[in-house]
C-alpha cells in the first residue's frame, strides 16, 4: 500500500512539473509582431498626435493622457523594430531617445499636474522636433500642431 502512495506521488510531481515546464515554454513565444512599414506606423503616430493636440486644447485631461501613452507606445514598437530604414542615417530610437522621448515626457508631467499650458508647450516641442527630424530626412510630411486653435 505505501509503495502505492509513493508511485502515485511521484507520478503527480512529476505532472505538476511537467505542466509547468509547458506552460511557461507557451509564454515565451507571445511577443506581438508588427507588419507594418515605417509610413504605415507613422500613420497609427499621427491619428495619435492630431487627436492629442485637440484634447489638450480642450483641456481633456483623461482623453490627453489615454492619446499620450498609445502614442508613446507606438513610438517604442518603432523603435525596437526598426532599427535600420533607407531614409535613417541611425536606428529610430536614436531619435526617439534624443528628439521625442524629452517632449514626451515633458506632456505627461505637465497632464499629471494638470498644467495645460505647460503640456501644450511640450506638445509645440514635439511636433516641431517631428518636423525638423522630417525635413533632415527628406520626408515631404508635416505634422500639424492641432493644439493651435487656428488650425481648426
């Protein structure tokens, strides 16, 4: 009877770490691929940045924020997937790092003291660091400050 037990036992752990070895083995290969080019991912920017721009004139806090952190989230996957482009004498997260990233986070501090002002003043930072990046590049794009009540 106790060498019953004992098989059953060990057939149960070994199971248990079988199972587990499974699992996290699935886990591991989750990461979310991105099929779009650089222009199709600079599409996804810009629908966030224009949106941002409009919410931060309304002074939407909720809304800016929610438009700020998918922006900058789109901006990482950029980063990470290309790090060479025809057009890029440098990975993009050099640029990113260096021209977006500081505005960026100049937005978010600003929205969470709730300082508008302030965070419509990064967002000019940015759009024009977007632009200038676009005209070094020949990138015959610009990127419309839509915090600018004359625009729309």
């Amino acid at each position: 009877m106790f060498l019953y037990f004992s098989e059953m036992r060990i057939v149960l752990i070994s199971s248990i770490i079988i199972a587990t070895i499974l699992l996290f083995s699935q886990c591991s290969g989750n990461e979310i691929q991105n099929h779009k080019d650089l222009d199709e991912n600079m599409l996804d920017l810009m629908m966030y940045h224009d949106n941002l721009g409009l919410y931060l004139r309304k002074k939407d806090a909720d809304y800016s924020v929610w438009l700020l952190e998918g922006m900058d989230s789109s901006l990482k996957v950029i980063s990470s997937g290309f790090t060479a482009h025809r057009k890029l004498q440098k990975p993009f997260e050099k640029y990113y790092r260096k021209y977006l990233l500081p505005p960026i986070g100049g937005i978010r501090s600003a929205l969470q003291e709730n300082d508008f002002t302030a965070a419509v003043k990064a967002y000019h930072t940015l759009t024009k660091n977007c632009n200038n990046c676009h005209i070094d590049h020949d990138i015959d794009k610009t990127v419309i400050d839509w915090s600018d009540p004359a625009i729309h």
